[in-house]
C-alpha cells in the first residue's frame, strides 16, 4: 500500500512540476512562440515525451527546472528534425531566445557561432573613438578630446598609427 501510495504522491507532484515547467518555457520563450503554431508545440512535445522519455520521467526526480530543460531540449529537437515547422520568420529576438536554449541543452549547440567577446575599457574606447572620427564633425571631436584624458589619448594613438583617416590632420587642429 505505501508503494502506491508513493507512486500515486510522485505522479500528482510530477504532474504539477510538469505544467510549471510548461509555463516557465511558455514566459521565457515567448518572444519565440509568435513564429510558432502552439498547438504543433504542445503536440510534438507530449508525443515525443510519451515515445521517447518515458524511462527518463520515471527515473528522473521531479522538479520544475528539469522538466523545464527537458521540454527546451524536446523543443530543439523536434524544431531539428522537422517535426515543429515555422508558421512565420523567427525575429531577432525569438532567435536570441533559441541561441540560449541551444546553449543551455547542447542541443545544435555546435552549429551556433562562438559567443562574442565583450570589450575591454579601451577597445571600447577605441571604437567609440572611431565611430565618432566617422559620424561627428570637428567641432564634437575638439569637444570630447578636451574633456577626456582618455578619449584624447587614444585619438591622439589612432591618428599616429594611421587607424584613422587620411585627412586626420584637417579634422581634428592641435
């Protein structure tokens, strides 16, 4: 009797970490789902969970971020092989949310391009330095360089090693 009693306990609290699991994916993919038919979603993922990860709900611990992963993971897959099909273009923002999934599941992940590398103070400086070279008369340059130790420092590289330019001189008047 306990046994099934159990049993009976781990199914009520599978089933509530599983619908949990189910609106997290649901808030977080959200910017995803407009490219999507909810309907072919919902489907391919309790099919394929029924066919294919039976022994993995059985011998997997309930819990919400589990599920949650599982469903991201069933999700990719089936977005792989065909079985979910888009409805309209995913946008940039659904794109950044499959990019994280991917990472977070490894599922495609090898297809994804390398995360990018954030700058340091001075590249940062540098391309805003540039940019500004590009885009802002002199007058704005004159502005910046003589309120920044920095900003003048680093034009004064960039217009020494030729990375800006040609007509640097007639630009920017030392």
């Amino acid at each position: 009797m306990d046994t099934n009693q159990n049993q009976n306990q781990r199914a009520v609290l599978a089933g509530r970490c599983a619908e949990s699991a189910y609106r997290r994916l649901l808030e977080e993919g959200r910017e995803l789902w407009a490219s999507f038919s909810m309907a072919d979603v919902y489907q391919t993922l309790t099919s394929t969970i029924q066919l294919d990860y039976q022994n993995w709900v059985a011998q997997t611990a309930p819990s919400i971020d589990a599920y949650l992963l599982l469903y991201k993971q069933v999700f990719l897959e089936g977005l792989d092989s065909g079985a979910v099909s888009r409805v309209a273009p995913i946008t940039s923002l659904g794109q950044a949310v499959l990019t994280s999934w991917r990472r977070e599941t490894n599922v495609g992940a090898e297809t994804l391009p390398p995360p990018e590398r954030a700058l340091s103070p001075a590249e940062a400086l540098e391309q805003q330095v540039i940019q500004d070279w590009n885009s802002l008369p002199s007058a704005e340059i004159r502005k910046k360089r003589d309120t920044s130790k920095a900003y003048a420092a680093t034009l004064a590289r960039l217009l020494e090693t030729d990375r800006l330019s040609p007509h640097a001189t007639v630009k920017v008047a030392y």
